[in-house]
C-alpha cells in the first residue's frame, strides 16, 4: 500500500527511476523522451555532468548555511552572476526555494515599499499555490476552489486571450487594457494599488504569450499611477522562451521580476529581483526564511548559468522551438480538433477543441496519455487542461524534436479514431 497522498494527481503512471539529458528512465529501463522537464525546471536536462559535480563539491564542503545568520560564497557568487543576466535596474536579489513564495515576496515588497494595498493580475495567471499567491492565481478551478477566504485586495482583469475570445490580437488587446483601465477606475483606485503581476506568457493558463502592446500598456499605467510592474518569470524565465527573460520578447521593463524553476536545474531555489532603492523600503528583517539561497542550490544555479551560457541553450531553445512549432503545425492540419498551436522557443502548446469551438479537455487528455503510452512525457494545461504543452529540457537536439513530432502525430491521429 503506498502512503502517498491522493491528494497528489498524476499526470502519468511512471516512476522514473533515472534522468539522463532529455530522457527518463523507469524502473523496467524502458526510456522516456521527457518533454515535461519536471514542469520546466530542469532546463540543463536530468543530471548534466557540469550540474552534478558542481552539487556534489558543494555537499562534499558546505550544504547549508543559514542567509540570515551567516553568509556563504555560493550566494554571492551567484548574486553576482545573475547580475549579469539581469536587467541592469535590477541589482537586489531576495532567494526562497519556490516559486510561490518568491510571489509572496513580491508581495510583501510590493505592499511594503508602496504602502498601498491591491495588486492587480490577469485572468488565466496561474502565481502558486501558497495563500497569497493562490490569491492572485485564476488559472483553473483546482487552484481555488474550496479554500477560501484568500487575502482580499486583489482585482482581476482580462490577459489577452485571442484564440479564446475568438479575436485577433489587437482586438483582445485593446479589450483587456479598456477592462484595466475600468478596474483601475472602480476597483481599485491607483492611490491604493502597489502592483500589477502578470506574467509574459500565461503557463498554467494554457501557454498564451502575451502581446508587446498588452505589456508596453501595462508599463505605461505602471508609470502613469506610481505602481509597480511585477513580472513572474517562474516558467518563462532561464532561457525557456528562447530569450533569456520571457519579458525580452516585449520591449518591457519589469520593476520586480520573479524567477525559480529553471534557476537551477531542479534544485529548489527561486528569487525576486528588484532595484537596491526599491528593496530599502522594506524594513531589514521583513523577509527571510531558514532555507533560502540553500548553498547546493546556490552552486547548481551557478553551474546551470554557466551550462546555458557556454552551450548556447538560449539560441538552442529558439531554434528547436522553431521546428517544435513548425512540426506542430503540421500534425495541427491534418487534425482540426487541435485548433491552436503557439509558443515562444521551447514553451508550447496544443490547444484542443470541439467542432464548436469549445475547449476540448476530453481529448487533450487522451492524446497526453496516447504520447504517454508511446514513450512521450507530456502535460496538460488551460483552464479547463484542454492545451497539451511541451516544454523539453534546453539541451533537446534535432532528432530528438523529430521523434517526438512522429509520438505525437501518431498519438495524435489515435484520438480521433
Ligand atoms: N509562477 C508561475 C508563472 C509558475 O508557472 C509557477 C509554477 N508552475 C509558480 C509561480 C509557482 O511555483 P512553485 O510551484 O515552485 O511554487
């Protein structure tokens, strides 16, 4: 009898045993092309040799030194490094271990250096599952649903949803800042709102990338009303998108930016980036954590930068994103229930839907399974997991992007049988 929660959903019945680059391997060796990278995280792939040995010098020297007690070489290191990759204006690191609770950091920040109390976010944002962040997360039901009250002082307007709302881009973009505009006006006064938090492309939401006039709006409200421009790249962050920052392919300046998941190649690790000046408002002491900026982590997050710098896996990530997508398209035509399919560099997904036009969840499902059975990890997303996303690890080569088009066009045509 497993003790393991039910509380817990598998998207697969593997159990992985070992990880190597772009495949996994359960326990009967049979080989996986994972194209779920642990939710995008282990962006180097499973175990790259550079990653490894840098972890196991750290465990071997120092695992934990406790941030607000005593500092470690590791963190500083890596501050100084991720300085590097930052936008310049970003020069104070704050670390945590999740995604999540880089959200509340933000929003501790935010409420704190502004003094002012409502954040606004986007409609299929998906921010964590932690109170605060479940709070500003309306990326599907399970998210939500039964565990309210959450914090209070959160409004919610439209993101861009061109294929959904059945519109081109310029049309849902201009609905969702006329939308802003009317929270802005009604529901929350600028003079009490501290931030907007949105992120580049939705993830959870079903892989929607935003559009440059969405965000070059929000940044101009942002500066017109004195609020701050939070951008969570847990998921688009560390090259994923085939830019470094997801925020890049916009043109746009965040004033806090959140990072995690690929940070460090599954080590859990995260951080909120913001200006020194920004940082100083908070009271010294406002955040803090035992394990956060742990030094193995720290170490693992230097050696993925590296492995991403000297492999070219930024350049890599846009290129066999490009022939994901390509390929996608293809299968895409010959089977009309896949009716979308987008992305930027190796974040991308397949939207599913009825002859109607309604979200088809039903058989997005069962070709995420089909490519399971063939040997293809995949995972679901969208609010209603009607979008089968692929978002392998950034070292995925051109035969491996080929084999999993042929998984897919083969799980793909077994759905519409
Ligand atoms: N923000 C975004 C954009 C995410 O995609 C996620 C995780 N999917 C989170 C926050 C939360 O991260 P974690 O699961 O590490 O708490």
């Amino acid at each position: 009898m497993s003790h393991l929660s039910p509380v817990l959903k598998q998207a697969t019945p593997v159990l992985a045993s070992r990880g190597e680059g772009v495949y996994l391997y359960d326990e009967a060796g049979r080989r996986y092309l994972d194209f779920t990278a642990g939710i995008g995280v282990t962006s180097t792939g499973h175990c790259h040799p550079r990653v490894v040995r840098a972890a196991q010098e750290q465990v071997a020297t120092l695992i934990h030194a406790q941030y607000t007690t005593v500092l470690h070489r590791p963190l500083l290191r890596l501050s100084e490094r991720l300085g590097e990759v930052l936008p310049a204006t970003l020069d104070s690191l704050f670390y945590v271990n999740s995604g999540s609770e880089a959200v509340e950091a933000a929003i501790r920040l935010a409420r704190h250096a502004t003094g002012r109390q409502n954040i606004v976010v986007f409609h299929g944002s998906f921010h964590g599952r932690t109170m605060g962040a479940a709070a500003l997360t309306t990326a599907g039901p399970k998210f939500r649903a039964g565990i309210g009250p959450l914090m209070p002082g959160v409004a919610v307007a439209p993101f861009p949803q061109a294929y959904r709302y059945g519109w081109d881009e310029a049309e849902a973009t201009r609905f969702a800042l006329r939308e802003l505009d009317y929270v802005l006006a009604t529901i929350c006064p600028p003079a009490d709102t501290a931030a907007f938090v949105v992120e580049p492309m939705l993830g959870e939401g079903g892989y929607i990338p935003a559009t440059p006039e969405f965000l070059a709006g929000l940044r101009e409200r942002a500066d017109r009303h004195d609020v701050l421009l939070v951008v969570d790249e847990v998921q688009t962050g560390f090259g994923r998108t085939g830019r470094f920052w997801g925020h890049e392919h916009f043109d746009v300046r965040p004033d806090v930016l959140i990072t995690a998941k690929g940070l460090a190649s599954g080590f859990p690790l995260s951080a909120i980036a913001a200006p020194t000046e920004l940082m100083r408002r908070a009271w010294p002491g406002s955040q803090g954590g035992t394990y956060g900026g742990n030094a193995v982590a720290c170490a693992a997050a230097l050696a993925t930068l590296e492995v991403i710098q000297d492999e070219g896996l930024v350049d890599n990530a846009a290129e066999m994103g490009q022939r994901l997508q390509n390929g996608l398209r293809k299968v895409a035509a010959d089977h009309p229930m896949v009716g979308d399919v987008r992305g930027l560099g190796l974040m991308v997904g397949n939207e599913f839907s009825t002859p109607e036009g309604e979200p088809d969840p039903q058989r997005a499902q069962r070709a995420q399974q089909a490519a399971c059975e063939r040997g293809l990890l995949l995972l679901t997303c969208g609010a209603h997991g009607q979008v089968v996303r692929m978002i392998p690890p950034l070292v995925v080569n051109v035969d491996q992007i080929d084999e999993a088009l042929a998984l897919w066009a083969d799980a793909v045509a077994t759905v519409d049988l």
